[in-house]
C-alpha cells in the first residue's frame, strides 16, 4: 500500500501518469491527466489505473493508493467508498 499526500506537491509529484505527467487527478476509483486529455487520441488515453513512481521506478494500481487530504482520506470525503 502506498500513501500520497494530495496537498504535498513533493510527495504527489513524484508519482506521474503512464506517459509520464504530473497533471493527473484522483477521480471515480481510478486516476485522470488533464495533459494527456488535452492530446487525447488513439493512443492516448486521459483514464488510467496505474501510477509511477518517477524516483523510484515501482509502478501502483489505483487500489493499492491511499490518497490523503487536510480533511482525511480521499475515498472517505463525501461518504464516498
């Protein structure tokens, strides 16, 4: 299980989207880069499950991410599980 902290910019860049971004949001269990949106084609796809870690090099699925906020866990805000 891996922790990142939402309002941490250095905790939470440096963890990229497949195509290496650090534009990428938390959104219905799985994970959304605006840049990649913005180029959006055929091969390339703004949805995404996994996350890298570009110091390290470990790649994550969405549910092995706790996301945490000022407010608590990210899936606990709203009631939303």
């Amino acid at each position: 299980m891996v922790t990142i902290e939402l309002e941490n910019e250095i905790d939470r860049w440096q963890w990229r989207c497949p195509r290496g971004h650090t534009t990428w949001e938390p959104t219905n269990h799985h994970f959304w880069c605006s840049t990649c949106a913005k180029m959006w084609g055929d091969d390339v796809e703004p949805e995404f499950e996994l996350l890298r870690n570009e110091k390290t090099g470990e790649v994550v699925e969405r549910d092995d991410v706790v996301l945490v906020t000022p407010a608590g866990p990210y899936d606990d805000i709203g009631g939303a599980v």
